[in-house]
C-alpha cells in the first residue's frame, strides 16, 4: 500500500470514529446504532465465506454472535472519492458464535460511503482468525 494514499485529515478521523462506534455498539448489542450505521445495501463477506446483508448481521449480531473485547491494531483509511472510503482494519477480538469459539486476530477491510445523511458502511470482508506467528 502505497503510504501516500492513507488520509489522515478529517475523513480518517470521521471513519475510525465510525469503526470504533460501530463495534462498541455490537459489544453492547446496541442494534439501533448498528442499523444506523449500516448502509441499507451492507454486504458482508465473513472470515467463514458466508455472505450475509443487512438484516442477517443485525440478527446474527443481536443473537448469536458474541462479542466480549474488540481491540484496534490499526485503521488506515484511503480516499477512492468525495463519497467512497476504504478501511483496511487489524483488529482482535474475543468473541464467539454460538458455542464456537471465535476469537483472534483478524484483518478486516470496509468500504464506506457517503449518503445524505452522513457515512454508512456498505461492504465489509473479513479474514481470520489469523494463524498465530
């Protein structure tokens, strides 16, 4: 990644504040937050190679998907455009699904938009648990 690309003016600091409202919202099973924050056509492309939109996250994120932590190793966020923002996010976490351990350390990468009433994340694909180096 070319380090010229990263923003570090008022859309990073808007997208991480975004990130981290976002992930503290499901910590708290704070669906409302969630749906706000959550662009009406949100894909996820989850570390298990499910597909899941809006309304199956917010189900799986209000039932059986459990998060415990949710720590930040980065967030580096690139300008595509006035209206689009990619998040390249590392990130660890305890957490489960189910009875199923979910755990670990993950690299995450979001794609924001910019809607008339403010940001939303529309894509989310997430990698891991990565293997321990």
């Amino acid at each position: 990644m070319n380090v010229s690309d990263i923003d570090t003016g008022e859309l990073a600091r808007e997208v991480e504040s975004l990130e981290r409202e976002w992930m503290q919202a499901w910590l708290r099973k704070d669906m409302d937050t969630c749906r706000r924050i959550l662009d009406d056509n949100f894909i996820l492309t989850s570390a298990t190679g499910a597909l899941m939109d809006k309304e199956e996250w917010l189900a799986k994120a209000a039932g059986p998907f459990t998060g415990r932590e949710f720590h930040w190793k980065y967030i580096k966020v690139r300008k595509i455009s006035d209206t689009v923002a990619i998040a390249h996010v590392r990130s660890s976490q305890l957490a489960s699904i189910g009875e199923k351990d979910w755990s670990g350390e993950f690299l995450i990468t979001d794609v924001w938009v910019k809607r008339s009433d403010g940001w939303k994340v529309t894509a989310r694909q997430g990698l891991g648990p990565l293997a321990s180096s």
